[in-house]
C-alpha cells in the first residue's frame, strides 16, 4: 500500500495538508473515502490512520486531510497555527472539504486520473467533523455552494453533534464581549482562542449551521455511528439527527464506546483496535464499499 503526502489552498488560501492511502499497486481504486477531523483533531489522531488504511485494503482511496483553519500542519506535536485555529468558522470547514472533494474528482490527488470519470466518493466526520459534513453535504445538495458542487455519493458522521453551537449564553456573552473565549489543549498545553467570528456567522444565517436542518437536505444514503457510552456527545445526539433525516439515515450505536470509539491516540497501524474500534471501522468500510459498488 502506498501513503503519499500532498497539500492544496483551502480557506482564505491557507494549506490543507493531506495524506492518501492507496489501494495496492495494481488494484483500480472503486471509490474514494473523506476523512474530516472534529474539533482539536488532525489527520493522524486516533483511528483515522487505521481506518484509511483498511479502505484501501479493500479498494476505495483514502484521503485523510487537516481542515486549513485547524491550527496543525503535517506536524502534528503542537499547534503550530493557533492564529488559523482562533479565526475557523464552519463555513471555513465545509468550503475545505468541497475543495478537497473537487481536487479529488478532478484527479489533482495522488491515486487520481484527471482523463477519467469522478470516482463515487463517501464523506466521513467524527465529532465536530460529522457536522462539516452535514453542513456541506446541505450546501452541495440545495446548491447554495459556491463554485464546483461535487456530491457525495454516501455520508457518515460518527459521534457528531445535533446542534452546530454548544456554547450557553454566558458563554456566548463573553465571546461578544472579549471577542474570543479561551480553549486549552489538553494534548499541547496551550491556550486556544475562538474568535467571536465563528459565532457571528451562526448567528448570520443560523438555518445554515443547524446539522438537524442540514441533514433533512443531503440527498444520499446516511450513516449515523454512536456509542453509547460517549460523554462528551450524548448517543441522543445521533437519534435526534436520525430522526431528522425522516428515515433516510441508517443509526448504529455501539454499546459501550466512548466518544473516540476506545481508540488510542495514536493508534499504531501494527497493533490491534480495540473492540469498539474495530466494529466502527468495519462499519464505515461496508458503508463506503456498498455507496461506491
């Protein structure tokens, strides 16, 4: 299997910086595979690594990509960008990945061919990442996006959200008022910032940030993941955007799981997921193999 590196202008031209797994040499790639982070997330944390690699085990390219404005660049130790992390927004994440999902379809890629048909292509969220694709999903779907619409042929939010702001009103009232909120890594130690832009544009257009509004409007096969033992997003959260999606959306709720499927983080390519890993993994492969036939 061949893993290359590669990165493209995402939001406000700054870099996405991505990595491909390929299907094995000589194996014609069925489909594309999505990956988007959540919040605090990057490329290469927890999961993402193996669930890339078991994709192409099966045939389908796997793109794994860090959102322009996530703060992290191949590097993952530090936030090397706290400037881009402070100014993300939603819309910064959705206009990233339709702009991952062109480059993809127009074989700008590494494993693409820009002589041939788009391949069909799943798009793939866990956590804050989930609502992205929902959001984007909506835009792409109504055709409210701008530029290249490139549909997806499948979505998938794993432990996503049912609402694009969490944030309580003394909360947002601080955030008007300071004009950022702090937002410490537990994982680096430093002090984040959110920038009072982020809430501004919810607030500018708050149908358009809603995933329960979202979901209703993307017009292909859903997947909702969840385990029910996720502190950090209720299981409801999944039932609520299931029953938004009046029926269109499959819920699989994997009893025991914590909000990052009990993965490590990292998770070693050599060593062996744990349980709750493993089944959403297989899960997301069935998945992306049956949208991608």
């Amino acid at each position: 299997m061949t893993i290359q590196d590669w990165s493209i202008p995402g939001a406000d031209d700054q870099p996405i910086f991505g990595i491909t797994h390929l299907p094995a040499a000589g194996t014609k790639p069925r489909g594309v595979l999505l990956i988007c982070h959540g919040f605090k997330g990057y490329k290469d944390y927890g999961f993402f690594p193996r669930l890339a690699h078991d994709v192409a085990a099966q045939g389908l390219i796997a793109h794994r990509f860090n959102f322009s404005h996530s703060g992290v660049t191949h590097d993952y130790a530090t936030f090397a960008r706290p400037d881009l992390f402070e100014r993300d927004t939603w819309g910064k994440q959705a206009h990233d990945l339709q702009a991952v999902a062109a480059a993809s379809a127009a074989g700008r890629l590494p494993g693409g061919d820009h002589n041939a048909p788009p391949l069909p292509t799943v798009w793939f969220g866990h956590s804050r990442g989930g609502v992205t694709v929902l959001l984007a999903g909506a835009r792409v779907f109504s055709n409210t996006d701008e530029g290249d619409r490139i549909k997806p042929t499948g979505v998938i939010a794993a432990a996503a959200p049912d609402t694009g702001c969490s944030l309580d009103r003394d909360q947002m009232g601080r955030l008007r008022h300071r004009g950022y909120l702090e937002s410490p890594s537990s994982r680096t130690g430093q002090i984040l910032r959110i920038d009072k832009a982020w809430l501004e544009e919810i607030e500018d257009n708050p149908k358009a940030f809603d995933p329960l509004a979202c979901i209703a409007q993307v017009a292909c096969p859903l997947l909702l993941i969840h385990g029910d033992a996720d502190t950090t997003v209720p299981v409801d959260a999944s039932r609520h955007l299931a029953r938004a999606a009046d029926g269109r959306a499959k819920l699989e709720i994997i009893p025991g799981a914590s909000h990052t499927f009990d993965a490590p983080n990292p998770l070693p390519l050599d060593q062996e997921p744990p349980q709750a890993t493993r089944r959403l993994i297989e899960s997301v492969c069935r998945f992306a193999s049956d949208q991608c036939g």
